[in-house]
C-alpha cells in the first residue's frame, strides 16, 4: 500500500502533490535525455503511465524502458484492461463512477483482476469522475459516458459520496487530456467537502494560476499531461493565449 500511503500522506500533511502524466506511445529512447531532463525541472511526486491505443506488447517494452530511466514512483493509469504491467509500483483501479457504462464500472475490472493479482500490483480502488471540460475529449468518447456538466457540483458531490460509501480509496477529478477548461474550483471544492478520499485532478492544467486554484479548491495531487508533453518537445508553447508554466 505504499503509493496509497503516500496520497494519504500528502492529504495528511496538506502537501500539495503533483503527477505526470507520460503516454508510453509518445516516447522512444532517443526521447528519453529531454523527458528526464523536463522529469527534474517538474520534480514530481509521481508518475502516471498511461493513455493511449498500444498493443499490449509494445506498452510493457515501453514501461520497462521508462522504469530503467526514471527514478520515481510509476503507477498506471490504464486506458484498458491490456494496460497491465510489472514495471510499476501500482496500478490505479478505476471505477468509472461518473459514467453509466457497466464495463466501465465492473466489466473490465473482472478481465484485469487475475492479472493484477499475478503480477503482484498495488491496486487503488480510485473512483474515476469526469467532468465536462468544455469540449468532447479521448476519455468521454472512447468510455461511451456523458461527463457530469461543469455547473453542476452537487451531482460531483453526491457521486462523491457514492464513492467513499462503496469502499473506494481515491478519486479523479478529470476533465480530459487536452480539456480546453479544467475541473472548477467550485466542483473541486463540492467534493473536497463531501469525501474525506484523497483527491486527484486533472485535464487542462497549463497555468501556474490553475494548479494554484486547484490546490486552493482542495486537490491533493494534480496531474498534468499535455503541457508536459509540450515542455519536454522544447515548447515553451503559447496554448489559448496562456504560457504554458509546467
Ligand atoms: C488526463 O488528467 C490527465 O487524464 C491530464 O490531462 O493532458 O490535459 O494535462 P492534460
């Protein structure tokens, strides 16, 4: 329970964490001096594996190149039930709860568990919410699941509750990789004062500003992907007017 712990911890100790978030796909080799290099610049507390249409086969070769390369905690923030690997200190085991789709919330955690079990995985029971973003992302389309609308912290909250009362041990706020905005600091807050669950956070994080919010509102750990993509290809990208500060 060791990647478990340390979100406790960080709730604990209200130390705001950060997470990123690195597609297995999008990195080679030769790619890996300039990601090491942003990795030290960001100093995370963690790194989340995952995303997008590998093959199983590809995506344990690429995990254990990353393991070999980066000093940190991994752990798998799984498109799919294929997304399995040793080469991780941890597995989050996401229940999308935000959603009405039963592979999604039962279905693909029957394919996985045996696996999980073998491959001796820390799993997080993690109740996985999305919230609109304001434009359909990879998530909502390929879970087949509407988003809880962004003005609508309550339906966050209870969805919340539901997810603590269940048993599950965390949650993810996330708007989508790429959201065009990020989950608000009012849903944050919904659901910060609803669960006593470490709280993840996500999609469309760019901004030294936004990350404030978010920690502010009263994320436990936020998670950025994209704007780390851009940094590591030598962006210091301009995205919708905003300087990327990641
Ligand atoms: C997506 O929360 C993550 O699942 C990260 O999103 O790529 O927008 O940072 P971004």
């Amino acid at each position: 329970v060791q990647i478990l712990d340390q979100l406790l911890t960080l709730k604990r100790e209200q130390r705001k964490g950060i997470a990123i978030l690195i597609d297995p796909d999008k990195v080679d080799e030769q790619s890996h001096p300039a990601l090491l290099r942003s990795l030290e610049a960001a100093q995370p507390d963690l790194v989340f594996i995952g995303g997008s249409l590998i093959t199983q086969e590809r995506f344990d070769a690429k995990v254990k190149a990353l393991r070999q390369a980066i000093d940190l905690p991994l752990v798998l923030f799984p498109g799919s039930p294929t997304q399995l690997t040793r080469h991780v200190d941890a597995v989050l085991f996401l229940s999308l709860i935000s959603g009405r789709n039963p592979e999604l919330l039962i279905g693909h955690h029957v394919t996985a568990a045996p696996r999980v079990r073998e491959l001796g995985l820390e799993a997080i029971a993690t109740g996985y919410m999305l919230i609109d973003g304001g434009m359909p992302t990879t998530a909502s389309y390929i879970s087949n699941t509407l988003p809880i609308p962004r003005d609508k912290p309550e339906i966050a909250a209870a969805t919340a509750m539901a997810g603590e009362l269940l048993g599950l041990r965390a949650l993810y706020l996330d708007a989508g990789s790429g959201a065009a905005l990020p989950v608000s600091s009012e849903t944050i807050e919904a659901v910060r004062k609803a669960t006593d669950l470490p709280l993840i956070v996500g999609g469309g994080i760019r901004t030294k500003a936004q990350k404030a919010a978010a920690y502010e509102a009263g994320a436990d750990l936020i998670v950025i992907g994209t704007a780390f993509e851009e940094a590591v290809a030598g962006g210091k990208s301009e995205v919708r007017g905003q300087r990327s500060e990641v």
